[in-house]
C-alpha cells in the first residue's frame, strides 16, 4: 500500500512562473510512488492558512506523514499552526527548513520554536548551515539537499569571461538589489562595455529604488529588468551571460545559485547564512562580505581575468550531487520508515 504524504507549502508556482523547491519535491516523491496531497495554492494569505488548517484536519485519518516547509517571517506561524495540529492528531510531522532568518527565530522565539522543532519526527535542512543550526540547539536534523535534474541544466563552458553580469532573485530589500547596480557602476570604470541583467519579480519597494538608482546614474542602456520568467526562459538567457552575482543580506541555499553553478556560470556572493556551506571561496565560486562594493567587483574582476580557470567545473561537480537520483535514498529512509 502506498504511503500518504500530506505537504503544507506555499504551492504558488503559478503566480511566479518559476518551479519551487516544493514542487519538485513533490513530483519527484510521486514518481518514487508516494500518494502526495499538497494544500495550498491559496493566493490570499487568510484563506491559504485555513486551506491548511482545513487539510490537515479532513486528512488526518488517511496521511503517514505530514512535510511543512517552515520559512523565518509570517509562514513561520503557518508551521506552527499546522504543527501543534499535527501533535494533536498524533501524526509524524517534517518542518522542511527553508528560511534564510531562521537562527534568529530560533534565538528570539525559543518556546515557540521548541513547540515546533522539538515535536518533529524529524527537521530536515537543505543545507548544512542549518542543520549545524539547528543541531547547536539540539533539534534533531538531517540535511538533504533542495534538488535539481542535473540533465536539464546543460553546461556552458566558457573559454574567456566578458563583462556580462546577471542576476536572479526577487525584488526585496533583503536580497539587496541596488548593491548589483553599485557593483556594476564601478565595473564600468575598467570596462565600460559592463552590461547587467535583473531577473525577478518586483516584490517591495527595493524595485523602485533600483529604477530611480538607475536612471541617476544613466545606466539605462546597460541594464535590463524582466521581471517574472519561467525557470526555462532565464536558463536559455543566462548563455548570453558570464558572471552570476547574488548579493543577498541573508540567505539559506538559495535555488537560482545551485543553478547558475549548474549551467557553468561562475557565481560571485555575499557570504552570508548558508552560502558558505554552499560555496568554497575560490574552489567553486567567489565569496564576498554583504554590501561591500569593492569586494564584489574586485572578484568579479578576478574572474574576468581568468585567475580561477577550474572554477566553473568544479561549481558543476558540486551541484551533481544535488542530483535526485543521490538525495532520493535519504527521503526514502525517512519517509520508508
């Protein structure tokens, strides 16, 4: 008899075009045969959490399990409904650790996080940031990566590097948007060619910003905005690029890095949160510190200047490990179990 599996998630890949992490899962968990029942695809944030409060109530009988991505802001309270529901009904719950501010939770939250994360059958961590985290508080973890289907990211190798940055994220002052603008101002100095490419929904005010920043520094003709692409349509773009930059304030693992190291494009970050659990610095990426302008450029330009020529082919051996057909085994010890 197949096992069920009920997943508490934000299921919103139709507002932002873009594959999640929990459809992924789910696809890939319904492929290894698992009945998956996924709530919710609400758009309003009221009807979403009632949606699954809803499910977990009607499904309580019929689920084995029960997986709950847990972000660091409002879906935070989301996980601790659907988990003090869970504990009530007697069912093995799995908060899937997604939140990049997660530690902070865990530091100023404690009853509520214990309620949470104590409770668990187990908390799974896509990183090794915050399965070091979350064990230094000792919540039982294990780490199983987000993963990607290493056979749809071709590899471009690129024989020399141009000025040609692009970067993937949301508009949100956390992920720090107007520091790509500032890195590219200085780029052009040395190389006034330097051109940037912005993908990404326009989530806060940080996209306004980025446009007045832009226009006051007459660099319209060497930046592009898309807004929302589908994950297909920014991979096909990233072969007229060279340097992916994420210039995040806080971060976990993000997806899009995972990715652009897949497709061969060498990645230049802020070492923050889980990134450096991610990235060797200068073995398979570049690391710099949040917000420091001159740091990013001066790696960018390290590159450029072919200074870490193995550094792409070993960003892609990496990512091969977040293959499915490798982190499947630790889902089905789990969830086999």
């Amino acid at each position: 008899m197949n096992k069920k599996i009920l997943y508490i998630g934000n299921n919103l890949n139709m507002k932002t075009k873009y594959p999640t992490a929990l459809l992924s899962l789910v696809t890939n968990l319904k492929n290894e045969g698992f009945d998956v029942i996924v709530s919710s695809n609400m758009q309003n944030k009221i009807l979403r959490l009632s949606d699954m409060i809803f499910s977990t109530i009607t499904k309580r009988k019929i689920v084995d399990y029960v997986l709950i991505d847990t972000y660091s802001t409002t879906n935070f309270y989301y996980a601790l409904i659907i988990s003090q529901l869970a504990r009530f009904f007697n069912l093995k719950y799995i908060p899937i650790l997604h939140g990049g501010n997660l530690p902070n939770r865990l530091e100023n939250n404690k009853f509520l996080s214990n309620l949470i994360f104590k409770y668990s059958y187990i908390n799974v961590a896509p990183s090794n940031y915050l399965k070091f985290i979350f064990e230094k508080h000792r919540f039982k973890t294990l780490n199983i990566p987000n993963t990607i289907s290493i056979e749809k990211y071709p590899f471009k190798k690129r024989e020399f590097y141009k000025p040609r940055l692009l970067w993937v994220r949301s508009f949100k002052s956390i992920y720090n948007p107007i520091l790509a603008l500032k890195v590219l101002i200085l780029l052009k100095k040395e190389y006034p060619k330097a051109t940037l490419c912005m993908v990404g929904p326009f989530l806060d005010t940080s996209y306004k910003e980025s446009i007045n920043y832009l226009k006051n520094n007459n660099l319209e003709n060497s930046v592009e905005f898309t807004n929302v692409i589908t994950k297909e349509e920014w991979h096909k773009k990233s072969e007229s690029y060279d340097i992916f930059i994420n210039t995040t304030n806080i971060d976990n693992t993000p997806v899009s890095v995972i990715e652009a190291m897949a497709l061969g494009l060498p990645v230049v970050s802020t070492n923050v949160g889980g990134i450096p659990f991610l990235i060797k610095h200068k073995i398979d990426g570049m690391l710099v510190e949040k917000n420091n302008v001159i740091e990013m450029k001066n790696a960018i330009t390290s590159i450029l200047n072919n200074e870490y020529p193995n550094i792409a082919i070993s960003a892609r051996k990496k990512v091969e490990e977040y293959d499915w057909s490798v982190v499947r085994n630790k889902w089905l010890s789990i969830l086999n179990s």
